[in-house]
C-alpha cells in the first residue's frame, strides 16, 4: 500500500483543523496528514501539536511566520518525503477541497503520475462565490492557458496529488512563485515533464470559517508569472 501524506497548509484555521483532519484520516488507511503552520496567532499550531500527541498518523510543521503559501508547500514537500511518502497530496484546510474527494484521486493515481481536483473540467463547479470572482477566476484560468500553452483546465487549482517520483524529477525547490501562482508554476513543470494528468471535477464549496487569505497581489503574480514561465521555457532557463 502506498504511504500517502496529506498536506494542509494553515494560517489561522483554528476552527477548521479539528474538523478537517478527522474527515481526512477517515478516507483511508495509507493517509497521514502534515499540518504547515505558519505561526498562526489563533493557535492553529497548538492544536495541531495536540493532535499529533494522540494520533501517530497527523505531523506537525511549525514555520516562524507567514511568508506565503509557496515557501509553505516547499517546505512541506520536503517534510513529506522525509517521512516517507509515495504520494503528496494537497488540499486546503478550509473544506473549500472536499475531503471525500480523496477517495477517487488515490484510485485515479494508480494509472497517472497526477490527480487534480479541478473546478471547471465539466462547466463551473464553484459554490458560495460573488459572480464577479467567479469570471475573474474562469477567466484568468483561460488567459493562463493562452499564455502558458497548459491544457490543464484549472491552472491555478490546489487540490492535487503526486507521485514522489514525479515530484523530485521536477526539482520543486527551484519553484520561484509564492502566493497562489505556486500552484501554476507546479502544474506548468509537471506538464513540462511528460506527467500524465487527470483532472476529476468536484464541488469547490468557499470557506464557511476564517477568512480568505486571497489577495490583489497575489491575483496579480499569477497574470505576470504566466509570461515569464513562456519565456523562460524558451530560453531553456526554468
């Protein structure tokens, strides 16, 4: 059985991280979870720390501060495959990425290098967000698309997993964006290694507890990101 860990990226999720990592733990036997916390002053990190103590499947990376959510995953990639993964895993901590989903990425990964939980591979499956987020990510997913030359239909999409191989190929650690352009970059190298994709549709339910942590800036890393990962591509300099 391959050893899957599961990792939740986490700023002040206090009131998620005790309801999401049960529901997690429960889709199967192989999943561990990781929890990267980037010194959440609601005490996120507390509690994962107390989960950790009494269940053996749950891991706890504290980082100093928040420095974004790409230096985040990084550093839980590495942690990770320390512990021994075969598969990565990630999904938000917020219930935005549902966790039943799971179930069907690790069937789908045993005949592909990536699973993707995608939003708009069959129409535009978002639920609880303002008609004008909805066409600025629909659409920004479409210029991303243009630019970059991806057929992945949600480029910007964070819910996801891997093979361990698949990961240290690409050399993740060279990834240079930070904020939820990560995610583009990471699907861009991928695709760019030969990894055999599948996107499986699911319910992006937005957060119901905390806050979002989307901002302008990030939003616009992503615009500027897409024609540097062009160009970078074609002076082989990725």
């Amino acid at each position: 059985m391959s050893r899957c860990v599961v990792i939740l990226p986490t700023y002040n999720e206090a009131e998620n991280l005790p309801l999401i990592v049960p529901r997690v733990l429960e889709q199967d036997a192989s999943i561990e979870v990781l929890v990267v916390d980037d010194n959440s002053p609601d005490g996120t990190g507390k509690l994962a720390d107390a989960m950790a103590e009494k269940d053996p499947r749950v891991h706890v990376l504290h980082r100093p501060e928040k420095q974004g959510l790409g230096l985040a995953y990084r550093a839980g990639f590495a942690r990770a495959l320390e512990l021994g993964a075969d598969l990565l895993l990630q999904m938000d901590a917020d219930f935005s990425h549902p966790p039943e989903t799971i179930r069907e990425m690790l069937k789908a990964i045993e005949e592909y290098d990536v699973v993707m939980g995608s939003r708009y591979v069959n129409g535009i499956t978002v639920v609880n967000w303002p008609i004008e987020r909805i066409l600025i990510s629909y659409y920004g997913n479409w210029y991303v698309r243009r630019v970059t030359g991806l057929k992945i239909t949600d480029t910007t999409g964070g819910f996801r997993c891997m093979r361990r191989s698949l990961l240290e190929g690409i050399r993740y650690e060279r990834i240079r964006a930070n904020g939820y352009a990560f995610q583009m970059e990471l699907n861009f190298r991928l695709v760019r290694a030969g990894a055999r994709i599948k996107e499986i549709p699911f319910f992006f339910l937005d957060r119901t507890r905390g806050t979002s942590k989307l901002t302008l800036r990030v939003a616009l890393e992503t615009l500027w990101l897409a024609w540097w990962l062009r160009i970078a591509a074609l002076l082989g300099r990725l």
